[in-house]
C-alpha cells in the first residue's frame, strides 16, 4: 500500500462509521415507530435484526483490530 493510498482509506473509514451509525439510528427509529403501534412482532423482529447488526459490526471492528496488533507484532 502506497502512501498516497492511506487518506482515502480513512476518509472510507469514516464514510462507514458515517453510514453504520444512520442504520442504527433507523433501527431505532424503527423501533420507536412501531413500539407506538404496539406492533408487537415487528418489533420483536426489528429488535433482533438491530442486534444482529450490532453483533456483526463490533465482530467485524474486534477481527481488524486483531488483524492490526499482528502486523505490529510481526513487525
């Protein structure tokens, strides 16, 4: 990776920081919106589907930093 590379990747990083945090606000909203309806099951599905996703982001977020601690230590 060439140095030019390195800014376009963190301005990624923080376009996705960015997009994940307005999907989870949705989730939320969403949530809200239907907790208002008393729509019961949607909600339950909603809850569990904003979990999952939350689930997924850290897993993904704890294997880059893994992935980063052992190019340091290789290094």
């Amino acid at each position: 990776m060439n140095k030019e590379n390195i800014p376009e990747r963190k301005e990624s990083s923080e376009q996705d920081i960015v997009l994940i945090s307005k999907i989870y606000e949705s989730f939320e909203a969403l949530e809200e919106t239907l907790g208002k309806l008393k729509l019961e099951e949607p909600l339950f599905i909603t809850h569990v589907a904003k979990k999952s996703f939350a689930d997924t982001i850290f897993s993904t977020v704890q294997k880059n930093n893994d992935r980063k601690k052992l190019r340091r230590l290789k290094n």
